[in-house]
C-alpha cells in the first residue's frame, strides 16, 4: 500500500511523496498532475517551469459535486455547467414523494423516523406537477434534468414516483431536455410493482445499506426493532438477476452506507457490497458526528478500503467508490470546481408540502425554506449565489479546486455556521484527495511523459 508519506507546497504546487518515495507533483490553478524527480522534491519548483508540464491549458469552467448519502446532487450531472442563481435554473430537483419511512435507523437525520418531524404519508402530485414544469420551463434545449426521489422511503409511495417522471419525460420530450431518474431505497420494497416502475422510469437507483446483516439489522432495523436485512439481499439479487438478463431498464444500482463510530467497519462492508455486481459503493460518514477521532479513523478506514480495491482492480475497482471516482472525474476534466453541491443555485430540494429547500438535510427546519410551491423567496435564495470556495473562505487551501469548499450542513454541524469550515471536514479531505492523485498518476503512467522533460531539464532550474 503506497500511502502519503509527506507534503511540500511551493507557490501553486503540491508535491506528494508517498511512503514508497514516488514524488507527484499537482498544480493547484491548472490542475495537472505529474510524476517528479526527487531533485525536484528536495529542490523546488518554480512556476514557471512548472509550465513545461501543460500540454494545453484547458479552460476552466465551473462545476460541483456532493459526496453525501440522500443528498443526490452528483458530479456527472452539474460538473459541466455554470451556476446562474440568479436565473433559478435548477438541474437537479430532490422530491420526498413521502415522509414516512418502514425503517428506524438509529442516526436517522430525518427526525429520527424519516418524516422530518412532519410524517405526511403521500406528496400532493397535483401540487408537485406545477414545480416539476415550472423548473423545467426555465432550461433550453440540450439541457439536462435529474429528479431524485427520497423519503422517508419514497417506493412506499410508487404510483407517485410513476406519475412525476412521466410528466417529465413528456416535458422533456417536447423542450428537448435530457431527463435522468434516480431513486433513493432502504432496498425493502423491491416487489414485482416497483421494480415494474423503476424499469419504465429507466432509475438509477442507490440502496442504503450498512454492511452485511449482522451490522445493518442493528443500525437499520424495522419500526418494531427487527433486523430486515435478509429480505433486502433477496430482493436486490432479484432486481439484479432481471438487470442482467436485460429483462429491465434499470440505470446503474449502487450501494450506500452510513460509517461513523457504531459502524466503523468499512473492510468488512467493502467485501460484503463487493459480492453484488453493482456499479458503484458510497461510504459516507455520519452527518452527525463531530469528533477528531473517529474522523480519523474513518479516513484511514476509506484509505485502506481503497487500497484494497486497487490492488484488488485497479483503477477500475478503485472507482467504484464513489468518492475516488468524484476525484478521478475533476482530475480528467481539469475543471476547477468552485461549489461542493449545487445547493441553492443548481439544485433544490421539495418536501412532501410542497416547500422548497436548498438542501435534503435541512428539510423540516422552517428558516430554511426558500419557497413554497412556483414562488422562490428570492431574498432568501440571494444568499446562496456567491460560490462557496470565496462564501467559505476556501481560496488558500490547496484542495479548493478538488473540494470546491466542503459540505455547508456538516459545516454547520459542527461549527454552527453554514460558512466556517469544519476542520475533520477538511483534513479528511484533503488525505483523500492527496492519495487520490498518487493513484490517479500511478494508473494513468503519468511518469513516462515528465521524465522526458526532466531529462531535458526543462523543469529543474
Ligand atoms: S478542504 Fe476545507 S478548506 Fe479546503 S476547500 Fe474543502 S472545505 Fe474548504
Ligand atoms: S449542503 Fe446539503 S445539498 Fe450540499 S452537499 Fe451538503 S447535504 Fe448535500
């Protein structure tokens, strides 16, 4: 396992050794990455030679991602686009279709219930319609729409999942607006019905699930104490099976657990999510959880979980977690990325009242409501438009470009304001990124191509 052993920044440089002694280099404005000389670790760089690095400039737009468990907001669907706030084009629309959930998980951040602290068994789909067009009508054509379907467990409420996404196909078939479907499942209600609905709305879907059955029936259990896990597995194997023999349009299937100090044991879940041929896992970190300890110990878990899927599969493998992948994505791109999550500008959130937020976690919290219905307080909204590495004073980190200035609710868990950064936040972070760019510049061989130039000297002064 080739682990960071150490860092240096010279102006807008990061060298990385890795405790194998390979030296890669990142610029922090560009966003190249290359394999160094250990001249030039213990020399250092200066920039503009650092410039015979670039083949070309690429140039840099501006993006977002999220890495959060219900917050549906990923990298593919708003990376390429720029945040217009004051325009409300909004490219990514999460709707709790209900808030009621069969589950009782123990760190619940839906008030502990999944209703928020406001159990309404079905959305008004005659209310979400309007929201649905209303944000719709505001893209051109060639744009893309992703709506999200969260809980509470939204496939116990399923003829609304139908009735939404259908109406915004047909929307989107007339505006030439590309749609995407993503559910959110605690994976208990794959009955022939829903799978039949999920098939026809072509969904991506993202199963929550903690580990294998003796972790998840205690951190998951049913509303009356038991554990379900058994049933999950049959009926994910059978969304699969019928996924395999094309019998169904499924999107991608994916995995995703919740990891802090009652489960810290990634290894053991990385294995277990390993058995099923889906496309992705997310390990996510509690939401709640504020101390430097488990922090830790939660990174050097990830670190070593990814260890294990790139020697098990390289690159590949390694990709299958979520986060790496996020990476892997703004290192090709080259894209600096100026928001963590489109919160506010791209993306919003509806509840099961119809009222709209910025965020999935704030659902519930009345001063966070940003409008009801059509209507956006714009006033509210304003305070969203500025991006989030300048809001959360981000600009001399050296990861601002990877980041894009972190997860405003875990920040404001911990340290009371959306803007002030939370230091576990970032320090696990960072790490992340750090290792990321020694994987990402050992898979893509980046060695060959800088050695020829610092053969000819063209780096080192
Ligand atoms: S790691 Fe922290 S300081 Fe750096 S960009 Fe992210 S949130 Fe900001
Ligand atoms: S602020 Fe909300 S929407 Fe943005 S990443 Fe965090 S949880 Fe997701």
């Amino acid at each position: 396992m080739d682990t960071v052993f150490s860092m240096k920044q010279f102006d807008d440089l990061i060298a990385i050794r890795s405790s194998k002694g390979r030296v890669v280099g990142f610029h922090t404005k560009n966003l190249e990455i290359a394999r160094l000389s250990e001249q030039a670790w213990e020399q250092g760089l200066k920039l503009n030679e650092v410039r015979a690095w670039n083949s070309q400039q690429k140039s840099k737009e501006l993006s977002s991602f999220e890495t959060d468990d219900n917050c549906e907001e990923s990298a593919d669907e708003t990376q390429k686009q720029s945040h217009k706030p004051l325009n409300y084009q909004v490219r990514a629309l999460s709707i709790n279709v209900t808030q009621i959930c069969n589950l009782h998980c123990t760190y619940c951040a839906a008030g502990g219930d999944g209703s928020y602290g406001d159990p309404v068994k079905k959305i008004a789909v005659d209310k979400t319609l309007p929201q649905i067009q209303f944000f719709m009508g505001k893209l051109s054509p060639g744009d893309e729409f992703r709506l999200t379907f969260l809980g509470g467990e939204p496939l116990l409420y399923p003829e609304a999942i139908l009735l939404l996404a259908e109406y915004a196909q047909e929307f989107a078939a007339v505006r030439q607006i590309k749609t995407q479907f993503v559910v959110v499942t605690n994976g208990t209600q794959f009955t022939e019905r829903n799978i039949e609905i999920l098939d026809k709305i072509k969904a991506n879907i993202t199963i929550s699930l903690d580990g294998p059955p003796e972790v998840n029936d205690l951190l998951r259990p049913n509303r009356a104490g038991f554990g379900v896990t058994h049933s999950i597995i049959a009926g994910l194997r059978s969304l699969l099976d019928q996924k395999k023999q094309s019998k169904k349009n499924i999107g991608s299937v994916g995995i995703s657990g919740v990891f802090g100090s009652k489960n810290m044991n990634l290894e053991k879940a990385y294995r277990f999510y390993s058995e099923f041929p889906v496309q992705w896992f997310d390990f996510t970190y509690d939401h709640l959880e504020t101390r430097e300890q488990v922090n830790w110990e939660f990174t050097q878990e990830l670190l070593h979980v990814g260890a294990l899927a790139f020697a098990k599969g390289g690159e590949q493998e390694l990709r299958r977690i979520k986060i790496f992948d996020q990476y892997f994505q703004v290192f090709d791109s080259q894209k600096i990325n100026n928001n963590y999550c489109g919160a506010g500008k791209t993306f919003l959130m509806v509840d099961a009242r119809n009222q709209i937020y910025t965020c999935p976690w704030v659902v519930g919290d009345s001063k966070e409501v940003v409008g009801q219905g059509t209507t956006l307080f714009q006033e509210k909204l304003s305070g969203y438009s500025q991006d989030l590495i300048v809001q959360n004073n981000c600009q001399n980190c050296w990861a601002s470009a990877i980041c894009g200035g972190g997860c405003m609710y875990i920040h404001k868990n911990k340290t009371g304001d959306k803007h002030q950064v939370d230091p576990n936040f970032c320090s696990r972070t960072r790490e992340l990124i750090a290792t990321s760019l020694l994987y990402y510049e050992e898979s893509r061989g980046l060695s060959t191509q800088v050695q020829e130039v610092i053969e000819g000297e063209q780096i080192l002064g």
